[in-house]
C-alpha cells in the first residue's frame, strides 16, 4: 500500500507542475487525500525520501518537500542493482564508451539555444582552469560530460549518462592523480564542443568516441585493479 501510495504522490507532483522545493500538502489533508493511515503515508514519504523524490522536514514548521530526479540519487540505487548482478566496473566504462558518443551526437543535431549556452559557459570554465587546480579540473570536465547528457534532449539518456558519470566519480576519480592529459583533454573536449556548435553530429560522435576510447585505456592503465571489481553501493 504504501508503494501505490508512493507512485501515487509523484503522479500528483507531475500533473500540478510542482518544481524541486515546492511544498506538498500537511500531512492531514494528505491522509484525507490517499485515504490511508498514518503510518501508511510515512512509510510512502519514507520511500521517495531515500530516493531523493521527497524532502522532509520533522518537527514544527517542518513537512514534505518536492525532490528532484538526480542522478546521484538514481546511481546509488542503480547501484545496488548493479552489484546484486555482480557487473564489473570495466562494463561501467564500456557503457560510458558507447553512450557518450551517441549523447554527442543527438547534442548537435538537435542544438537547443538554451544548452548550447550551458556548453558554452563549460568551455569558459575550461579556458579558466589553473594548470595546478586539480579540484576544478576535475569538476570542469565532469560537468563538461553532464551538459553533453543534458544536450541529448532523451530523459532516458540524459539520467542514465550522468548517473553512470556519478558513479564512476565516486569511485575514480576521487582518487585521481594530477591529470597527465590535462592539455590532450581540454583539447579534446574543445573539439567536441564545436562540432556541437557547428550541428555536425558525425563528426561530435566520432570525436567524442575518440575521447571516450581515451578515457577506458587511461582507466585500465592507470585502475587495472578495479576492472573486475564488482560495482557497490555509492
């Protein structure tokens, strides 16, 4: 019960339009709403709460909040799956490998004025980079990969892709080293950038598998000891 109530709150959320923050109704008008017990509705708010759906609040002045569909959220659960099916983390990147060059592609072809914008602010970014500032390097250029996802224009993809992003940060990149390919990387992305601008999505796909192939070589030179390691909970 407390799963279809669950379902039932985030229909609601969608049909009213409410955004990430938007407060949902107290709890009694929601009890009188889904026609449930207490327990019933906590247990629902509960279930969206560990996904991320839901933010609550206890105490006075407290109560529900709309969440968000963040791909961080959606990696850890996805995670669990992952690791119930014993995937190996080399299937992670391979994934990466073929998702991203087509995310690329479908990002010129469909050039939304709004996204290009988001790229364009992620190439300045680039431009600014300290030759020593690992912390924003590594931010740039994740982020760098989740504006490509955005830029597909698929909610399947888009979620997908920065979710596989997330979790192969969470357990790769937060031990990085200096970047040996610093220049070789912005270079790269640079060059999948403006085939993006340019609406060339044959040429953003086939530069953007040309960086990928990079990255999963640099992966099993550098994490060979995690190829076969079994994906865990983020």
């Amino acid at each position: 019960m407390a799963e279809l109530v669950a379902r039932q709150i985030v229909e609601d959320i969608v049909e009213q339009g409410l955004t990430p923050g938007a407060a949902l109704p107290t709890e009694v008008p929601m009890l009188e709403m889904y026609g449930v017990a207490r327990g019933t509705l906590r247990e629902a708010l509960r279930i969206l709460e560990n996904n991320g759906l839901v933010r609550v609040r206890p105490g006075r002045g407290g109560g529900a909040t709309v969440g968000s569909a963040d791909p961080y959220n959606f990696g850890r659960t996805m995670s669990l799956f992952l690791q119930m099916g014993r995937t190996r983390f080399w299937e992670l990147v391979e994934a990466r490998v073929i998702m991203e060059p087509m995310m690329a592609r479908l990002a010129a072809e469909r050039g939304d004025d709004r996204r290009l914008e988001e790229l364009a602010a992620s190439m300045r970014e680039h431009k600014d980079l300290g030759t020593q500032d690992q912390v924003a390097y590594l931010s740039v250029v994740q982020d760098f990969h989740g504006v490509i996802a955005g830029m597909s224009g698929n909610g399947v993809l888009d979620l997908f892709g920065r979710s596989l992003k997330e979790m192969y940060t969470e357990r790769v990149i937060a031990a990085e080293r200096p970047p040996a390919r610093w220049a070789e990387v912005q270079s790269e992305h640079e060059a999948v950038a403006q085939a993006i601008f340019d609406g060339d999505g044959a040429r953003a796909e086939d530069l953007m598998r040309t960086h990928m192939v990079e990255l999963k070589a640099g992966f099993e030179r550098r994490y060979a000891a995690l190829n076969d390691e079994i994906i865990g909970w983020a």
